[in-house]
C-alpha cells in the first residue's frame, strides 16, 4: 500500500486514462470531438467521480463551445461508465459528474502542446 498515494488518486488517473482513450476512439458524437479531459477526482469512497474537461480548437474553449462539450459528455456518460466498469473491473464504477476547467491558461497550453505534437510528425 501506498499511504501517501491513496488508492482514490490511482483510481482517478486510470478514469482519466481510459476516458481520454474512449473519447478518441469510442465515442461518436461530434461534440465531444475537441473535449480533453484533464484531470479527475474521486470521493475517498470512489462513488463520484468529477471529471474535469476542457476543449480546444477554433473557439478555443468559449461558453457555447464548452457547454456543448458538457452536453455530449453527459449524452454519453452512461455508455462511457459502462465501459469503465468493465475495463477498470471495480466493484462499484463512480457515478461520472462533468466539469469544466475554469483555467483560461489551460486551453493555451493544451494548443501549444497539440501543435507541437503535430510538428513531430
């Protein structure tokens, strides 16, 4: 065991893992297309799960851009905590509560990183 690292946080990062993954290739809906999740946090009793979002792209994140990123996401929560119950195999999958990254900075530096990574290529 991990007592500085409590299991709420290892969790946590596996959610945030595995939902960025099924945003990418799992999920169709096309508001949900420029969503980056970008970091999740748990109750100590793993039942909720707020999952904190951002988009990035054209709009870089206004109002209307980010509430319907937040509306895709709710659209397809039952979907995407059905699949995290079965890939993360937890006895109790968190109930999914979606919020948005109220750090302007954010959105700038997740461009900057995007562009940079499209360079590489």
């Amino acid at each position: 065991m991990h007592p500085s690292y409590p299991r709420s946080a290892r969790v946590a990062e596996l959610i945030q893992s595995e939902l960025a993954r099924m945003l990418l290739r799992d999920v169709k809906d096309p508001r949900v297309k420029d969503v980056m999740i970008t970091r999740v946090e748990l109750t100590d009793d793993l039942r909720e799960a707020s999952v904190f979002f951002s988009r990035y792209g054209e709009g870089r994140g206004s109002e209307a851009e980010v509430e319907e990123g937040r509306e895709g996401l709710e659209r397809a929560s039952g979907f995407l905590q059905g699949r995290l119950g079965k890939r993360l195999r937890l006895k109790r999958t968190p109930r999914l509560v979606f919020r948005a990254e109220r750090n302007p900075g954010e959105s700038d530096r997740i461009e900057q990183l995007l562009s940079e990574l499209g360079g590489e290529r």
